[in-house]
C-alpha cells in the first residue's frame, strides 16, 4: 500500500497547487482519515477563518467538514446541504460557529452569501465554503485553500485514496504556515 501511493501521479488539482505557493500535501486512504484530517486541521482555526474546500462531485468535501465540525465541537451533523445554500452549525462549548456552505448553486457569489441572511456573524465564525472557488474570495484576504484530489492511476486500488493539499493565503496563513506543515506526516 506504501509503495502504491508513493508511485501515483498527482492529481491535476494537486498539481496545480504544486506550482502554487508553499503548501502541504496529504494523502488519505480512507473516509475516516478524511474526518480524522478534518479534526486536526480544526485545531488551527480561529474565529473569521475562511476555507474553501476545491474537488469533484464525492472528491470527500463533506467528509472533511464533518471531520471540522468534530473538532471544532459543534452542534449537528455535517452533511450535504441539499436544499440549502449554508448551515450554521452553533459551538456546543464556547469556541465559533461553524458556517457550512455549499456554493453550488450560488451563482452570483459573494452578494447572494450576504443575502442569506445567516443570523450569525462571518467575522466570529469559521466559514466552510464547498464549491467556493471564484465566488467567495473576497469574504476574506486570509484564506486557507483546501484542494482534494482523487489519486490517479491504479483506479481500483486507490479508489479510497485521496491527495489534500492545504494552501494558506494572506497574513494569518503566512504566520500559520508551520503549524500547516506540521498537519502533514514526517
Ligand atoms: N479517502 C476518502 N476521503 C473522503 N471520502 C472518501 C474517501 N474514500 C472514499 N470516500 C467516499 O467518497 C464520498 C465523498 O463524499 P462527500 O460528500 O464527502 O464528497 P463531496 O466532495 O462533499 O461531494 P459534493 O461535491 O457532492 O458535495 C463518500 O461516499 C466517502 O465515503
Ligand atoms: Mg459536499
């Protein structure tokens, strides 16, 4: 197993990223590691984080949501939101809010977000975008860019294999970096 997800290329998104500023790249083999990453990266954030979650339909978007959602200890389970643009998610302790957005449908972008009319401030929250790219940037100049690619190749052995590679962006992510780095297995 090892040796499989050493040798698999990247995943375009992955690649894409690779050329991209410094990042972290981490490969999961299974939906539980997925929630298990989600959990430890949940330990970073603060109030006003912004994270945009970029992968195909199933890439395990969710999944890493709800792994947030159990680290950030909020009320609720983390699902697709079907009907739904976004879901707030209260702390059950007195950490943030988890805002749960799936912008799918949000054609306009950022305007209709601010229309949603959450009843809960983005700035004391952390924002969980799906399907964010190009439409809720400017929410935030510090963004963390989470990109999840299925590991190409060897199909049905990789099948549950997936390449997450974590991209901060702005100040609090610059200053962050290490403890980004540190997500990733020696
Ligand atoms: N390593 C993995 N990480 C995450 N999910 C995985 C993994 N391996 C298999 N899966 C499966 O892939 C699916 C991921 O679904 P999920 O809803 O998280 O994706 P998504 O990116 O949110 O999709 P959508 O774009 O439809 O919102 C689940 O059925 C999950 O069990
Ligand atoms: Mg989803």
């Amino acid at each position: 197993m090892e040796d499989v997800q050493r040798e698999a290329p990247r995943s375009p998104a992955a690649e894409a990223l690779a050329e991209a500023a410094a990042e972290t790249l981490i490969t999961v083999d299974s939906p539980a590691s997925m929630q298990e990453l989600g959990r430890r990266i949940a330990g970073l954030l603060r109030p006003g984080d912004l994270v945009l979650l970029t992968g195909e339909l199933g890439a395990g978007k969710t999944t890493l949501t709800r792994g947030l959602g159990e680290g950030l200890g909020v009320r609720g389970a983390v699902t697709s939101p079907t009907f739904v643009i976004a879901r707030v998610h209260p702390s059950l302790g007195d950490g943030p809010p988890l805002v749960h957005v799936d912008a799918y449908r949000l054609g306009g972008g950022l305007d209709e977000m601010e229309d949603l009319d959450l009843d809960v401030s983005l700035p004391d929250s952390v924002v969980v975008v799906e399907w964010g790219d190009g439409k809720v940037e400017e929410l935030s100049d510090d963004r963390l860019h989470v990109v999840i690619g299925r590991a190409v190749g060897h199909e049905e052995v990789l099948d549950d294999v997936r390449e997450v590679a974590l991209r901060g962006v702005g100040a609090r992510w610059e200053q962050a970096g290490p403890e980004l780095a540190r997500l990733a297995p020696a």
